[in-house]
C-alpha cells in the first residue's frame, strides 16, 4: 500500500529557497514516491495550478505562493548495470546533489566530479542542466522519468529528447509542465580520465596531485580542487542566502566582442562559433565597479560578481522579498547595458503568485 504524502497547509518557505527569500505558500506536498504523485492528480481539478519546488536553489519566490506547492523528496539510488569499466545507476529526485556526487566518487564511479558542491536536488539538475569547470550534466545522463502535469502522464526520456543545451532543456523550455522523480547515469571507473582543463582549477587539481607525490590527477583530486575553489569564491547559501549565478554568460556577435576588445584588453570571453563569443558576465559586472554593489539587501558577492545574495538577516523584521531582487538585477542589467551595450538575462527561475514560471528577463514584482 502507498504511503500517505504529507500537507502542510500554509507553509513558510523561506526556509526551503537559497535566496531566503520571504514566501507564505497555501498549501505544501511532499511527496515520496510516484504513486503519491498520482493519487494527487487523481484528486485534484485538472486546472488547479501545481508548482513543482526541488531544493529551492534556483528560484526566486513571490511573497504568497496560491498554487499547490508539490516537494518531490523520492530517496534512493538503484544500480542498474555494473561492468568492469563502468556503471549505469538510476537516482531519485530527491536526492541530495552534492551528496550524490561524494557518493559516486567515493564508489570508484567517476564523471561527475566537476559538478561538486552545487546545491540542490536531482531532480531539478537536468532542467537547466547544471554545468560547471567544463563539464554539463549531459555529459553523464541516459535518461530522465517525468510526469507532465498538465495531462497526467508518465514520460520517459532518453538523452536526446531531453533537449539539452547550456543551462537548457525541455523541462526549462515547458517550465513548469513536467515533475522529474528520476535521473539515470552512466558514469566509468577510469581513475586516470579526468577533466581538469578549466581555468585555475588545472592549478588546484595538480597543486593536490603533487602534494600526494602522485604523478596524475585523478578524479578525487579534481573534486577536491573544485570544492576548495567554490568554497573560496562562491558563498554557502546557509551563511550568506543566494541562488548561484544570477545571470548567464551573454552569447554576443564576435564582432561585437572585438570592439569591446579595444575598449576592455582584459575582457574575458570564450570563442562559441566564428560569429559568436560567450562572455563572462562576472567580469562584466565586476568591471563596470558593481562587485559588492547592488540595492540593499540584494547585493552582488564581493568574491564573485555574478552571484546576488542576500543581506538581510533572519532576524530582520521585514525580509528580503521578490521585489528587493527585482531592484537588484534591474539595477545591474542597466548598468551594464550602458557600459557594454550587453543585456544579461537572469538564470534563476521568476515564480508568479499563481505558481507560473515568469519568463520575463525584466520583471519587476507589482
Ligand atoms: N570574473 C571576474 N570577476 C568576477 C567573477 C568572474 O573578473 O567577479 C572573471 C573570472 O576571473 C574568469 C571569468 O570571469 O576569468 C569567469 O569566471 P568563473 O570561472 O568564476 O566562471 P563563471 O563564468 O563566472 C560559470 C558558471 C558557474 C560555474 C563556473 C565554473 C554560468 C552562468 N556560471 O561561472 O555556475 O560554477 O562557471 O565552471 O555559467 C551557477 O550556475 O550557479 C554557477 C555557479
């Protein structure tokens, strides 16, 4: 027999998002497996609005949530095929990420250890296909099961019908529509194959290589490396609340890029194709003097500009809320705008009052 799910009716979730951010939700559900997820369909009028919440670590909350609020915590990890050279396992959504990656690394099974240490569940990572130090989780998923909720049905994806691009997919382009409640990996046993190309973390990783006398980097050096950079640039959202990179890097004309060159030598920007050049926004933001800048509370991180975090403390009478973000990232984008004739677009997920993904890059909360 099923388990009952749990309710919570109203439910703070300001706990439950990275930005902190204030939210009153009507009605929360957590769920701990499929079946659950279908008596609630089963019971619910088809146009009830559902939104779907993970780990809260990209998203930016209204200060009433009306719609449904559904929690997928599934727990566990099933191997599916284990050969000499590699394994395929199958993980439930809720599944801590970073947790996960430990896991598999300290198994022996590598290809995800570029993507420690970034918050959040499973099951929100293939959405906007987490990607980090050169790796994208693509690299390593097989498969995705989804329900899509607006018809009630079950989906199985292969790699391909996931659509995946950088910081993209289907579950991002039908935000809202679809309940991840599992991932499948293929991950391989080779300690020698690394990717350890990435910026300073070639320095890291071979820093800890030769510390331990060893001739190669392996794949826990790697992970290590990347541990101690993002601990070093990126703030720990229990310390200091925050959703990781705020704003993608902006894809722009090369040509564009050249005459930008001229004004800025030190610009810094990766080659896309001959007509386009991916720029990184953090230099863009902390060039045009906006590190540690921003509208109090939300303020850019004085270690990394492309990252808003926010400053008011628990115990402040008014929390940060929706709009205080919006002040914010206005802010910048016209800035940077005026400096670079460059309009960045927002990474975390804009939540209406109604559980609707806002795909709006200017909103501002009315
Ligand atoms: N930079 C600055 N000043 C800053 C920040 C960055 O000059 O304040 C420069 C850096 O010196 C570097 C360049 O900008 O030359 C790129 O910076 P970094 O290597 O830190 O990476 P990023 O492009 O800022 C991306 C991801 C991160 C991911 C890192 C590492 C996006 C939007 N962000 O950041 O992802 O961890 O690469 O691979 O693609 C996240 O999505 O939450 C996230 C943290």
């Amino acid at each position: 027999m099923t388990a009952s799910y749990l309710l919570q009716s109203p439910a703070d979730l300001s706990a439950l998002n990275t930005m902190a951010l204030a939210c009153q939700a009507e009605q929360v559900i957590t769920l701990s497996d499929e079946a659950q997820l279908e008596q609630i369909l089963n019971a619910k009028h088809q146009h009830e609005p559902l939104f779907v919440l993970s780990g809260g670590s990209n998203v930016l909350l209204p200060p009433t949530l009306t719609a449904t609020v559904l929690r997928p915590l599934l727990r566990g990890i099933t191997v599916l095929d284990d050969r000499d050279d590699s394994i395929h396992i199958e993980v439930m959504a809720g599944e801590n990420w970073h947790d996960l990656v430990l896991y598999t690394v300290n198994n022996g099974w590598y290809g995800l250890e570029n993507l420690a240490l970034i918050p959040g569940l499973t099951g929100a990572a293939p959405v906007q296909n987490i990607g980090a130090y050169g790796v994208q989780l693509d690299d390593c998923v097989t498969h995705v099961r989804a329900c899509h909720l607006p018809t009630q049905t079950w989906h199985d994806f292969d790699k391909a019908a996931c659509q995946f691009g950088y910081r993209d997919s289907i579950f991002k382009q039908q935000a809202g529509e679809w309940l991840i409640t599992r991932v499948g990996f293929a991950l391989h046993k080779d300690p020698t194959r690394v990717q350890a190309g990435y910026g300073d973390l070639q320095a890291q990783a071979l820093q800890l290589a030769n510390d331990a006398a060893r001739q190669h980097i392996n794949p826990v050096d790697v992970m290590q490396a990347i541990i101690a950079i993002r601990q070093s640039k990126l703030p720990d959202p229990k310390v200091l609340p925050n959703c990781g990179s705020f704003f993608k890097n902006p894809v722009i004309e090369t040509a564009h890029f050249h005459s930008l060159q001229t004004q800025f030598p030190q610009i810094v920007g990766y080659k896309v194709d001959e007509q386009q050049t991916k720029v990184a926004a953090g230099w863009l933001i902390d060039h045009a003097g906006l590190k540690g800048g921003g509208i109090a509370p939300i303020l850019s991180h004085e270690q990394q500009a492309l990252v808003l975090t926010n400053h008011s403390a628990k115990n402040d009478p008014i929390q940060a809320c929706q709009q205080d973000v919006a002040a914010t990232q206005h802010f910048i984008q016209q800035q940077i705008l005026a400096k670079y004739n460059i309009m960045l677009e927002r990474e975390p997920v804009w939540i209406d009052r109604d559980g609707q993904i806002n795909m709006s890059n200017t909103t501002l909360a009315s």
